[in-house]
C-alpha cells in the first residue's frame, strides 16, 4: 500500500501533530512543572500552538502565495517562540529564549499574510 502525501495532507499531518504536542505539553505545564513561573510559560507556549495548529487547518487547503507564507510563517514561528520556551523551561536551555521575539515576529508576519491572503481572494473574484 502506498501513501500519496500532498501538499495540503502534509499541512493536515504538521497541525495535527502540532495540535496533540500541544495538548500533551499543556499537560505537563499542569501536572508535571512545580515552577509556577515555568508552568504559566510552557502552558502559554502549548496554548499558541494549539492555536495555530487549528489555524493550518483552517488554511491548508488554501493554495495563494499569502498563505503559503502564512503556514510556513506559522511553522517557523512557533518552532522559535514556542519551542524556545520548551527548550528553556523543559530542557534548562535558559539562552534559547533569545529567538522568542524573532518567532514572535514570524507569527505576527503570517498573521498579516493571512489579511492579505484575504485581500487576494477580494482582488480575484472582482
């Protein structure tokens, strides 16, 4: 048996794993972290990524140039600012904070991709 991935499955595998990642991460922020400060952290790192893994979702099957930038914006945004939080508070990598705001920033670029991904679709049926 052969699995054809497409483009717009992978996308569906990326948030869905995303997603589950998210949950299970959230759960350890609630049940496994004694650091409040730490637990409050990770908790909001998994809640974006839940976030934004219902946000793939959403557009996966979109096929505009804004958002193939937006999913890959957020991909790389929340491996950067999520994952440096995990990578901080989960593994002790205090440093790995420093590439949060640049994460950050790719979340609020593919968000904006998003309005123009919006704005394209206005354009074309006109």
């Amino acid at each position: 048996m052969t699995i054809k991935l497409t483009s717009q499955s992978a996308w569906f595998l990326v948030a869905g794993l995303l997603g589950a990642t998210g949950v299970a991460l959230d759960a350890v922020a609630a049940h496994g972290i004694s650091n409040p400060i730490a637990a409050t952290a990770v908790s909001r790192a998994a809640t974006y990524q839940i976030l934004h893994a219902i946000v793939l979702l959403v557009i996966a099957n979109q096929h505009t140039i804004p958002s193939r930038v937006a999913r890959w914006g957020f991909l790389l945004g929340l491996f950067l600012f999520s994952g440096s939080i995990y990578c901080k508070y989960l593994l002790g990598f205090s440093a790995a904070t420093n590439v949060a705001p640049t994460g950050g920033m790719l979340l609020i670029a593919a968000w904006l991709a998003i309005g123009m991904n919006v704005w394209v679709g206005m354009k074309q049926r006109e």
